[in-house]
C-alpha cells in the first residue's frame, strides 16, 4: 500500500463557496488523501478562490501566487475558475483550473496530479464529512445557482442557473449533521426563497411520507431536529410570508437574512431588483405583528450608477421606517463582466463614501437602539467560546461571523462549545449584549 498523498487547501469567499471545500475535502478524505495543514509538507494545494467582486478576484489571485510560491503545484477551482484566461495570465504555473462547484472535475485534476492511494481508508471521513466551521455549527447548502439577472452581480454566469437539492437528500444531510454534534444548521443558497421552483415543487418521498419540496416543508422538518435552524439569502416573495408562524412557534429561529440593496424604486428597477418599497415595508410589518421577536438582517449598496441625492434620501427614509436589526452596507464597485457596468451617471468615489458615512451613523442608532431593547430579556444562548473569565455565546438573533455576540462574564465549569444555557440581558454596546445566567 503506498502512503497517502498529502493536499493543502485554501477556502476562499462565502459560506456556499466553504461548503464547496468540505464537499471537495470530504470526497478527498473518503479516497484516502491525508489534508495538509502547511503548503511545505503538502505534496499539491488547491484553492478554491472567490470571483464576485474585484477585491476577491485579488485576494483569490494573490493566495494563487502564495501557493505557487510555497509549493509549486497548484490547482485552482471556485467561482474565479471561470475565468480561467485571466488566472493563467497572472500564474500560468497552475497544474488545473476548473469552476464553481464543479467537485467531479476537481478531484480528476487531483488524480491526474497526485494519483490516490492503492487502498483507500473510507472509513477515515466521520459520517457528516469534513466541516470548515466548529463542530457545534454547520451551513447546510440546498440549492446552487440563481434565476435572478441583478445587474450588479454575476453570480449566474459563475454557479449557472438556480438547481435546487432534493429535499429528502437535504434532510438526510441535515440529520447526519445533528447526530454527529451540530447544534445549529445555517441554510444558505443564492436564492433560499426560491427553493425547489426548478423542480416545480415535485413531491419527495421522505420517511415515508410525501413532502413537496418547498422552502416551508424544508423548514418545517429542520424544525423536528434538536439543533436550531438559520435562515440565510431570503428574498422577500409572497411565500415567505408562511415561514413566519413556523417561528412564532419555535421551530426554526424568528431570524432572516433578506438582501434588499435599496430603498428608491428607480434605483431597484436599475438592478434588476422587485421594485416595490411600500410592499416590503407592509411586509416586513405584518412579520413583527406574528413574531415580535424577529431579527431582520439585510445589506444595501450606496453609490449605485445613476444614484441621486434624492435616492439616496429615500433609502435613508427606508431604512429609518423599516429599522432592521442588523445592517451591512457597501459602496458600489465595478465587478467584471456586471451589466450594471454599463450603466451612464456613475457616482464619484467620494460621495459613495459620504453616502456610506451618513447611511452607517444611521443604522448604527437604529441598531443601538434594537440592542437596548434586548436589556431584561431572558433567552436561550448556544456557546461558541468557554474562555477563561467569560463565555461567548449567541442568540437567535446572531448569525455566525457576521452579527454580534452575547458576552457572559465569570468562570465556569461544566460547559462546553454547543451547549445551550438560559440568559438574563443586563448590557449592550455598540454591536454585542452582556449577559448573565437565569
């Protein structure tokens, strides 16, 4: 039997883009490969890089030329992939290039470089397979692709139209995650809302009993299982609207991440985007009305080509009525090959940070302000961190990485990263809460 080869691995870009990588590591592992923590003892690395926006095109094109510099042999993968002209230009050393998603082509590179052990060990991937994030945490990938044509993004040229997951396999995932630990399931696609539209919503067989494969049957079950669930990328359409008595009764979390970009309708229709403001504010109303407790996360772009001071007011009136809790706001860059590139009036750099500047001081009272109203509430927390004098936790209004974090102060014993436990909310600040236990 001959030694296994070893293979480092650089993630880059999105939650979709890192279960990507623990679907390639996994495949990896389950075919005998040993995975590399440094580039010196790997005998290839791949990365599989990010190509949104022009800052990740350069991060992913910079951890290229550090691989290659490191090690030498290289195969690149991920949304970058596609533009394989410009990746040989910039390192014309690489071994492979292959595009987003496209796992069946990655490891026949892989094999063409580094050929796989004579008597591989399945038995060395755990059941869920390689996970990129805690063990008390995973992203559960339903669907790839998207049917929008935003003129901003180029996602579907990248991950091609929307593909959705069947449901029956994504609930068996789902239950091997949760049996192997995982106290959370993130879900995440490009387009959460629209899962299943692909398949015309066609009836799976799942436990014996038939389920149409729809975003509210998907929750529905996630909801069964001992581990919270966590919705990401949800537009607002009409059929979301059926999601929210499902967290008013505690089955998945009252949380969703629904990316808006704009509040001037001119602006939307500029994008590409539903173009109804006062619709989504009604919506959004109707929401609290059924689940008070609901935490609404959303990111905007400012400086948009065409973008007036009269939009932008109207996007700052917006957000002022519809007071999310969670914001992120980016000034509009160029990305290669966006229709929006096209687009006349383009907005100064100065004055899209300006807008930024002045759009942020805004969010950030509102945010305060939601934070502050969490002060005397009990909730439940699930543990990231047990460090020395205090806990890091989060609660059903913080995603990983990306929102706060509720802090609880003292030593402790008998608690571990996954565990539940029952909080009072003494405290805020600027972005976290302080805590205390109940």
């Amino acid at each position: 039997m001959t030694l296994p080869g070893k293979i480092g691995f650089v993630s880059l870009g999105c939650p979709k883009n890192l279960v990507d990588s623990e679907r390639i590591l996994s495949q990896m592992r389950a075919e005998g490969y040993a995975i590399s923590p440094s580039y010196a003892d790997a005998d290839l690395v791949v990365v599989n890089t990010c190509g949104f926006i022009d800052a990740a095109v350069e991060e992913s094109l910079d951890a290229i030329g550090e691989a290659i510099d490191a090690n030498g042999r290289v195969i690149v993968t991920g949304c970058l992939g596609n533009r394989e002209a410009e990746i040989r230009a910039a390192h014309p050393q690489v071994l492979a290039v292959t595009g987003a998603h496209a796992y069946e082509a990655v490891m026949d590179a892989v094999h063409a470089h580094l050929p796989p052990p004579d008597d591989p060990f399945t038995n060395l991937v755990p059941a869920p397979g390689v996970q990129l994030t805690p063990r008390h945490y995973a992203y559960l990938k339903i669907s790839e692709g998207c049917n929008h044509r935003c003129t901003f993004c180029i996602i579907p040229s990248l991950r091609g139209d929307l593909l959705s997951r069947p449901l029956g396999e994504v609930l068996s995932e789902a239950e091997r995650l949760v049996e192997s630990g995982v106290r959370e399931l993130l879900v995440v696609s490009q387009d959460t809302s629209a899962y299943g539209l692909d398949l015309r919503y066609r009836t799976d067989i799942v436990n014996g009993r038939p389920l149409e494969t729809r975003l509210e049957a998907l929750a529905r079950e996630l909801g069964q299982l001992p581990a919270w669930t966590r919705l990401h990328y949800v537009y607002p359409y009409p059929s979301v609207d059926r999601l929210i008595p499902l967290m008013a009764e505690g089955l998945i979390l009252p949380y969703l991440d629904v990316p808006l970009q704009h509040g001037s309708e001119r602006i939307l229709r500029l994008m590409k985007r539903p173009a109804a403001t006062e619709k989504v504010l009604s919506r959004i109303r109707a929401w609290r009305e059924i689940c008070p407790d609901i935490t609404l996360r959303s990111t905007f772009i400012v400086g948009f080509p065409g973008e007036s001071e009269d939009d932008f007011d109207q996007l700052l009136e917006f957000i002022q009525e519809a007071r999310l809790d969670r914001v992120g706001c980016f000034a509009y860059s160029p990305v290669e090959g966006a229709e929006a590139n096209k687009l006349p009036d383009s907005v100064p750099e100065e004055v899209k940070q300006d807008r930024l500047a002045r759009f942020m001081e805004i969010q950030a009272e509102i945010s305060r302000d939601k934070l502050a109203g969490r002060v005397g509430q009990i909730m439940p927390v699930l543990i990231d961190e047990v460090q020395s004098d205090r806990i890091v936790a989060r609660g059903p209004g913080d995603a990983p990485e990306i929102d706060g974090v509720v802090l609880i102060e003292g030593e402790w014993e008998d608690v571990a990263p996954g565990d539940f436990i029952e909080v009072s909310v003494t405290g805020y600040d600027e972005h976290d809460l302080y805590a205390e236990p109940v």
